[in-house]
C-alpha cells in the first residue's frame, strides 16, 4: 500500500467515528449531545445503540434501523431524520 493510500484509508476510518452534524434528507443538523440524546432515547426504548457518546457507529445505527421498522416510521432508511426524531420525542430547533 503506497503512503497516499495508506493516509486516505486512515482518513476515511477516522470519519466514520466523528459524530453524526448532520443526516441525509429532512434530518436536521444535529450536536454531539444532540446524537447523544438519540442514543439515549433509543436505549430507553430497548433499542441498544452501543456506548452513550455522541458518535454515530454501527450500533446506533443498528438500533435506530429496528426501531424505525418495529415503529413503521414512513421512510425508514436508518437516517436519524425528524419523524424518528418526533417518535422519540426529541425537539430539534430548525
């Protein structure tokens, strides 16, 4: 692996751990203690999205998927988007 590859796949990997500022479609754009506010809805709920940080991983996206297809949330896609957010009761300010 050449030394330019080497420094985009670290690169890459690193964006996957920052946290969720914004989503795709009608998501607002979110804070850390925003997400982290989702990740602790969706354990409250008995969806386990991982470790309460504020990072978007692979668990919060996990949960938040199932809770929107156990929920039949119009769209459901796995985007923390404002119907989920609504069913979670979370307010967003726009």
């Amino acid at each position: 692996m050449s030394k330019t590859s080497f420094v985009f796949a670290v690169l890459l990997g690193m964006g996957a751990s920052l946290p969720v500022l914004a989503q795709q479609g009608n998501a607002p754009k979110l804070s850390q203690a925003q997400v982290t506010q989702v990740q602790q809805a969706l354990k409250t709920q008995g969806y386990d999205p991982g470790t309460l940080d504020g990072t978007w991983g692979a668990g919060s996206q996990t949960a938040l998927t199932s809770y929107q297809a156990n929920r039949a949330l119009p769209d459901s896609h796995g985007q923390i988007d404002q119907n989920s957010l609504n069913a979670l009761g979370i307010k967003v300010a726009e």
